[in-house]
C-alpha cells in the first residue's frame, strides 16, 4: 500500500470483482494514493489476498461496503446500476468519485431510457467526465464525478478516431467493428456460458446487434457503428476490427492520420504492418498493461480500410483508464502506477 | 480400413498432413472406399498411427509419394501448387482425383494469375469441378476432377448465400465478413508464429486484406466481399460473421430465405436464437463433424444483418467436404462416413 | 434415436449434466438401445440439443425426474447422493440400473461411513457389481445393478493392475499416482473455480490428499495408494502417472506384463516408446473415445517404474464405460455404441 | 533503458530467445543495469521489439553474437553448450558472466560426462557459483561466473528443502517429484510436438525418466529424486509436486519448517490451505514475477507428505532468478528490477 502524508486517502468499493482487483493492484504501487479500505460484501472481512493471489502480500481485508470510511477519492468497481442508487453516499464520503460502470458514461436521462432501464439520479448526468484521456483529456483535472469508459468503447473508439479527426469518415458513413473479446469481461460471477467447459475454446456471437457501447461511441466519437462482439479464448483483452469504406486514401494518408492522432500519447502505439508475429496490433501484446495498440491496413481492391485496436479490458478497458484518468485529474505523472510494459510470451494471456 | 470387393480403390496423398490425417480417419469408416495407400515423403515407411494417434489401429504404413498405386480414386492433401505439378501423374494412376488443395478451385489461368502465382495446368481448370455439394451438387456425379472447397469460402458462403439466394442481397452490395480461424489452418508444419507460446491466447489479424478465398467467395457467390480473418485459439474451428446492408427485410423474411436455403441439406442446420449457451453457430458445436452451422440476427437500428456461420475446418473445410464431394460424385449416400454428430462439451476444440 | 422392436427401452435420468449428455449421445447411436425418457429438472421440457449442441438432431425433450417411466434399462448420471435416494424408484421404473455416481461402488456401509457420508441404501451394495469390465467383466453378465467406476480410479486401476497381476506389486508397496483432470470433471453446475478466467492455465493442486476414489481403487485393485489430483487446462481427460518402486524388472517383463493384461482388450492400447510427438499415454490421443491408452518406463537410476495412462474422463472414466458395461451385461458387442475412434489433430480436447 | 553514470554496463546474449527476452525486459527496468548490447544471429539488426511486441519502446537493435562489446556484465540465454563454447570468450569481453544456461551448474567434468555430453571447459566449473539465492545467497557477493538454476530443479529444490534442512528427510529417503512444466520451456524455436494444434490441452509425459535436472536437485539438495515432468497447457509455469514419506510429523511441524526455511525469503511465499479458489501454490499467482509459492498437505493415512511449489519458468526459474542472483552479487537490493507482482485473473498465463 502507497503512503506518504501527500497522498490522497482512497476507497475501492467492489474490490473484490476482478476490476476492484485491477483497482487494488494499481493503486497499491501508485504513489499518489494510500488505499485505506476496500469493501466487498461476499468477502467481508476476508483479506484481500484470498481473493487476488497476486496480492497476497498486500495487508488489507475487505470490509462491508454499506461502511464507507472518509476518503479524497472513491473508485466504484461494482456492478451497473449500483451507482446510480448511491452516489449521494459516494459523495457523502469522498471528494471525487470515479466509476468504472456505464452509470455516468452518457450525457443525459433519456440516453439511460433508450439503451439501459433507465437512471436513477440523472441530476449528476452533467456534471461527470467521460474518461477516455485520449479524447477527453482537457475535461479532466478538476472533475469531481469521472465516468471511466467501456472497454469495448475504447477499443472501437481509439482504432477509429484518427479516421474521424482526420475528416476520411463523415458521421453518415456505413461503419462495421467486429469485437473479440476474453472471458474476464464477464466478471467474477460467471455462469453456464462463462463455465471453463463451456467457453474454452470459443467464438460466440454474443450481444451480436444492439450493444450498449453503440451509445458510448455514437455519444464519444459521433459516429454510428454496427457493432458484434464475440467472445473468444482468452481472459483478458477486446480487439476491435473495423471496417470503413472511406473515400479514396492512400497508406501514407492513414499513417499521418494516425501519428498525428497519438504521437504525443502515452499509451497507444501504431502497429501496422513490419515483420515478424507481432505485425498488427493484438491483446496478447499489451496483456496487463494500459497500453493500446492501434494499426491499419489498406484494402484498396474493395474501398476498405481495415482499422485494428487492441487494449487489455481490466487495464486500458477498465482500471487502468481509471487510474490514467485520475492521474490527469490530480496533475499526476500520467503514467504513474501505470509503468508495467507486458510479457513476452504470455499465454492466454 | 474399410473392406468389401465393392469398395473403391483410394489413395491418399500427403497423408501425414493435418488434412490427409482426416481423410485416411473418414475413409476408413467409409463402406464405399478402402484405402491401398497413403504416402508422406517425411513418413515413409512409418506406420500411419506414429503420425495420427487416433488412428493407432489402422493397419498402414506410408508410403514415398514418388511411387503411386493405380487405384479408382486419389484424393490429394498435399500443399498449394503440388497438384497442379502432379496432376497428369495424378491421372495415369487413378480414375478421380479429389484434390483438397486450392490447385483447381478457380475457373481460369486469369484468375489464378491475379490471386496465385499463375497455374501449370490451365487446360485442367475447365474439367475441374468445385465442390461446395450445398452449391455444386448438380454437377458431381462423374466428374473426374473435384476441387473441394477452401474453408474460409465455405464458411463466408454458407452463411451468405441464402441472401443472395433470395435476391436480398445484389451483386454489388457492401459486405464485410470477418472470419476466426483455428490453428490447425495453419497445417502440421507450423513456424514461430504456430508456436504454442506464440499462439495461444492470440486475436491475430492475419492476412487482413486481400485473401485469396475472397476469389473463391466471389466466383462462386457472386459477391464481392471485404474479407478479413483473425488467428483465434483453437485448434479446429472457422466462423465467418457476414455484415451486410439489404433492403428492409424482417426476421420472418430471413428465416424464410435461410430455411427455403438450407432445410433439405444433410450437413446444415440453421441456429439463430433460442435459450441456453448455444444460441449461434459456433465451432464447438460442430468440432469434428461435417455439420455447419449457420444463423443471422437483425440490426433494424443500423439496417444491417449479422449472418453467423460456423463450421469445422479440417471437416466441412476440408476433409469431410472433400468425402461429401465424392459421396454424391459416386452416388454414395450423402452423409456415408460423415455421421459423427461431435461432443458435448468439448474444449479447443 | 435408435429404434427396432429389439431394442431395451431406456430412461437417462440427469440427462442435462455433462455425463448425461455423453449417455444420450451414445445411447442414440447405439442399435441395443431405444431412449425414452431423458429426464432434468433445470431443463423440464426443453430439448435436449437446447442444452447439448450436438445433439441438436435428436428429437427428444427433458421431462421432470420425479416421473419416470417404465423401461427396461436405467442409466442414472445425477450428483452423489441421488441413486442412493432413489433406488428403490429407479427399480419400480426399470429391470436394470446402471448407475454412474458412487453410490454404488464400494462394498460395504463401513466404507460408506468412512469416505463419504454414509450410506441410505447398503442393503443394494451386495447386489451391485462394480463395472470396469476390464477389472469386472465375468460379473457383469445378468447383473441388474451396475455401478460404473469413477473416472480416476479407472485411470489408476489401468496404469497399475498388470503390475499387480504379474505380481510385480505387492499390497504394502508405496505406490504414488498423480493424476491430472479435466474441467469436465467438475460438472456442468460449475462455481468460482470452474469459471474460465480462473480455471484456465491452471495446474492446481485440488484434494491433495483423502480423495475418495482413493477407496475405489484399494477396495478393486487391492492397493494402497497415495494419491493427489491437479485439475489443469483441458476439458475432457484424466492422466494417471504412477511411481512404483517394484523389486528389479526388465523393460521386457514390463512389456509382458502389460501385453498379458490387454492383448485381448478392445480398449485398453499400449502406448509406451516409439517416434513421433505421442509416445506415451495422453488424454488429447483418446479424447471422444472410450479408449484408454496404458503405458510405462523405467527408471533403473531410482529403482522405479513410471506407469502412464489416459482416458477420456466423461468416456472410459464415465459414460463409456457405462456403455461398455451394459454391453457386457445384456450380451451385446462390447464395443456397440463405442467406436469412435477420435480425432487428430484435436485441441483441448 | 536504464541510464546513470553509476550503472553496469550490461550485455545480453542470445537476446531473441524467450529467455533473452525476459532478461531485457527486466534489465531494462533495473536501476543498476544499463544494456549496451543484445545479440541474436537469427535477428541481427532488427529491432528488439519486433520480436518481443512487449519492448517495442525499448530502442535497441539486436546485433550479431560474434561481435562482442567491452561490458561490466554478460548474460547468456544461449542453449546449452554455447557458454562452454564461448567463456573465454565471454571473460575478454565481460568482467562477470551470469549463464542461465546448465552449462556451469554442476560441479565436476565428472557430472557432466554423466548427464550431458562431457564439458569443453572444466576449469571453471570451481570458479562457477550456482545460483539459487534461497541456497546459494552467500556464496553469491563477489563472484564473477554465476550458473543460475534451471527451472525444474529450482522448483524442486524450493518445495522439499525445509524438510531437508529440519532433518525430515534423509538422503537415501524415496521421493518423488511430479513437474507440470508450460510451453515456453520449450524455447523460441519449437517444432512439430510444440506446434499449437499438438500442444494445446496436452498431458504429455516428457523426459518421464532421466530428466538432467535430477542432477542439479541431488548435488544441491542432496537428495536423491525420481523425477518425471509432464507438459500442460500453459504458457509461462512450473509446478513441481513432491511425494515423500517422512517419520511421522505433524501439520505444526510442517508449518515451522518452512517459516524457518522462508520467512525471510524475499520471493517466497507459504500457500497451505486456507480459502477460496487459490488455496496452493499454482503458476497462474506468480506468473510474470519472481515469487515461488511453497506449499505442503499432510496424508496421515498414507504416511505421505505432498509439497507442492509453483514458479514462473522464465523468471524464478530462469531470467528473474538470474537478476535476482545478480543483485546479490553486486550489492544491489534484492528485489531489484523484480517488484512486478502479477496479475489476478490471468489466462495461461
């Protein structure tokens, strides 16, 4: 656990689900936070290590969430909806609260109506930041309510966005993104479908039209994508595809839109093309770390450009763009506690 | 092996190859066939089971390619290029050739120029006939040279040719199909990127733009389609998802033209919607089998269908297509040595 | 289904789990038996391709289990506990039982008492006979109550028994087995542990010690074994290796030790040595199929005989093994229903 | 890269091996290193990211191997007999060498005639200190040739010697060690066995007998070992599960053996029971680190002892051990480079 006098007192609420476990593991090596309670109310009490092996050595047990202690900061790792029914009491005990669910992600009531059931407490609709620091960053520092963007709309979001900037697709243009994504998604609940039998080895179409990130990147990029996901055998990761019939460009025209979109940004890298396995971007090589990688190719004989993302979803789809967005919101390095680069090799990963 | 004076006479060529290994499976289960030789040149003189494991008890050794056996069939699961070097050989000693290679799937010398290196025996293309039996089966019976299908094409063209089928979807409509593969696509050779260390786990574009089944899909289809295939971790397995942009049709109009598509055929079954885990095509649900799955959903919001195939691809990809072909070439019952319906659960698969 | 007049009709009661799937997969195909009644609570009415994809051709719905129908045979694939319950139910319904859990597999009330938590029914145990027809084949014939052996005492009885026939092994020897299992194992119920983020990857120490097949095999191989299980990253298929520290052997006493156990076993092949990438006993080899692979080495340098061997834990460690058994007990040919023979290459399997 | 005027200058040869990789992964991150030179035949002049995508920042070129720079420090990730090779040549160019080869691990010309193939230079087999901190730290300051551990063996050695150092286990003891190894044991290079289609969902005995590692294990646990490793499906991992047969002892015995032997071990955790899903020592908690978990159950009914320890084969079993080694060498704090803790949940890992 991080200490020192400046540091700003902290409260992971859902620390036990595997994002409160991603939230716990950063903030635990960040030096600008000191963690002083995680609650989880199936493991009460329980340390945090009998639930994340990877932090054994970490003394801290969960406590009961309905106990918020005092603290400069909340993050929320629970599950939609949670939120929305307590934020007043987030707020009652932190100054800042970040959310990593979708509660506070769109702009306004009759969003929450169309794409969710509804919302609970769309006063604070307003006054919350969308967090994808790539596109929001100037928003962030003094935000007091920051909404964490979805991991399947950050990987749609980051693979076209240069596309958009760089004025090649119009907000009317017929966009496909083809997701890929691993079973940590899911969460540590599970069920049937998240059975080790039964998703090994997977490609399930699922949520195959009418996902609720559609609203995230229609709101955040301006853009309408038809968008599929399909769970696949892995963990951790989202992949996007996307496929885009812009006018006519050439290669060089991608790769300026795409260095000027991310050459000053921390954490996306262009991969596209080169030799070797590891020519386009893909999540094994960004597995545990907030990094993106972001790539292209030119399909000239069909009018298509083929855009590839790749981010981890616990890290860059979750607690990392957490941490990154608090990060910018409290003038830290922005890439404090964020420093880990990967494996090589790593399995699933 | 399959015994019977009424059996044909079968070789397999390049029987230690991940496709071979399935054919010299299929058709030592097979009434209509009896296997006389299956060669490897890297496997000469080894016993068939050292190579395939779950054939241990098939009484056969290989053989050097060099030296073929005059018998009533030949089926050729050697790599691109080696058939079409071969073929007169391939006729002084058999009456049919099944070739699983992509060597003879084109029609013309043209297109194997613009999608291959070019073509050694052009004046072979016109005699060849390409077996996809949900397309082609008019005209197997008697044809000497039968060119099975390539798995990405048959798995994009099932899922798409209901569409086309029913006059839904016109020749030059937009229409993205983003395929996951297994690695046994990759064959028994294999390279740093077919390492396990490498490939597990793996969302891998691969061969982004610009795949050559796209001519296959495109002959036989009569579509152009932007095609993009992603290495995913499995070992048997290709699922193709098809987006694509028709005039407003309704589910029941989708279901009429997938059913009016599909409800005699032996080999597929429609699969889009319903409870339980396995509400679409997936390659689990078929591992092993020459069953193909196929579905679709609505996306009234963006005017789109997602159509979902799924199939195995070292069976109805390859192997199994290749015995279907030949079953009704030879007036066999279609589904003779093809009856495995696959497990349940199964991992990779 | 199968049908004829000659057929036994046959109720699969839990046919929902993961084991009861395998049971209505082989029973469908199996020309001895005709099933009429499959029955699940969870599933009361569905279909049972709803549930096991690959039985999606099968015309046949769940019905509730406490309504059983008057058949001639039995298989009963429910959680320990069930049988027990529910016996004399299950002989109002049926001429035979075959039971697949454990509540019928020991002997006496006393082992009950000592491994699980005693018995509701002892006065059955005498009647049963415990089926590894390897082990049991000459009871088997008339018998009206089976009780199918567990999967990794199978495996263990296998790798071991022609030592102990040959007399290589006497009853105090310290023999160590360390099996490793599938996710199949756990059952289709699934809970934290199964899920797939935490279940992948793993080698996991799981009943390091006490586990109760430990009983099984003392009471029917008549040896004391110390023995631990690992669940790691497969689905189907158990994997016992035992060290056995026998008086001085040759490889050839081994070989006729082995050879004199299972020359004449339709299912049992010898699997030690040789070229290729599968020379010893591996799960992936007999995924599918009711095969098990036995095999051995010797480790002069310590005095020590590896023993290896392989199973499919839903087949041979399970539904196959009660297919074999009823084959043996109603006179059918041993390997009805059993003859596939597996698939190569295959993933998890 | 790290940078200072007070830092190592550091080589890595052999640096596009998965074992060169690891080193510059975490040489790069350690405050007394400074890399000045990775070679690799295979990659020379290309990029170190384009074969590892998880140090794409890094900016450095492999160079050619014959072509060695002036250094403080030489690490070698060669295969076996390349360092014997090439010492001398190592020692002009480097004033350390830390091998993570097994070429300098065992003691005498003598071990190597034994297990390998004989030695090209025996002379510095005295000089040589092997490198297992946890047994070896004293002999570490000051040496100049550091032989680190091989991963089997430091997975062995780890789990049974507290009952060695409290006397529970005498030499001429029966023991047995059942290893569970990843595919990245295997190396870069693979072949046919380590192909993704051959080697997913594999238990696949290798080296069942004779394994080189019981050398290492019996000259510095002095102990003899029957040891068998087996490969599963992970990537990154190696669990080594003892079998031993102690005088009677009780859990309070086991428990102070191992706080003696670890309590102040840096990178060794006890994992004994406990709750939850991760109640033993597995790879997937210390993938990615340097952390070994050591755990034990007790088996009063067999008179066993099971030890179980868990390791990452390419850090504690093999790069970070070698780091690790090297901090204690040259004064550096032990955790140096090595404070990565892991992730929860993790794939393969």
């Amino acid at each position: 656990m991080s200490e020192g006098s400046d540091a700003l007192s902290t409260a992971v609420v859902g620390g036990s689900g595997f994002t409160g476990g991603e939230l716990l593991r950063l903030l635990a090596g960040h030096p600008g936070f000191e963690i002083v309670q995680a609650t989880s109310r199936s493991y009460d009490r329980k340390t945090v290590g009998s639930v994340h092996p990877n932090l054994r050595e970490l003394d801290l047990r969960f406590t009961d969430p309905a106990e918020l202690e005092s603290v400069d900061v909340l993050f929320a790792a629970t599950p939609h909806g949670v939120s929305m029914e307590r934020i007043d009491e987030f707020f009652d005990a932190a100054d800042t609260v970040v959310d990593l669910s979708a509660d506070f992600r769109l702009n306004t009531a009759e969003a929450y109506e169309e794409w969710y059931d509804g919302h609970d407490a769309p006063e604070y609709l307003d006054r919350a930041v969308y967090a994808l620091p790539e596109l929001t960053r100037e928003q962030l520092p003094g935000a007091d309510l920051i909404a964490s963007g979805g991991c399947n709309a950050t990987a749609t979001i980051l693979g076209l966005k240069p596309l958009v900037d760089a004025g090649l697709l119009a907000a009317d243009d017929r966009v496909v993104v083809d997701v890929k994504v691993g079973s940590s998604e899911g969460g540590a609940g599970g069920g049937a479908a998240s059975s080790h039998p039964e998703r090994s080895g997977v490609v399930r179409p699922y949520a195959p039209t009418g996902h609720r990130h559609e609203a995230e990147i229609e709101t955040f990029l301006g853009l309408d994508v038809a968008f599929t996901a399909h769970a696949v055998d892995m963990v951790r990761g989202a992949s996007a595809t996307g496929h885009v019939f812009p006018e006519p460009v050439s290669k060089g025209d991608l790769w300026s839109a795409y260095r000027e979109a991310y050459e000053e940004e921390p954490f996306v890298r262009l991969v596209a093309g080169g030799s070797g396995v590891y020519r386009y971007p893909e999540p094994k090589a960004v597995a545990g770390t907030n990094h993106a990688e972001v790539g292209f190719e030119l399909d000239p004989g069909n009018g298509r450009v083929v855009t590839f993302s790749a981010i981890d979803n616990m890290m860059k789809g979750s607690a990392g763009q957490a941490v990154h967005a608090a990060n910018v919101a409290f003038g830290f390095e922005e890439t404090a506690g964020l420093e880990f680069g990967g494996l090589h090799p790593v399995g699933s990963p």
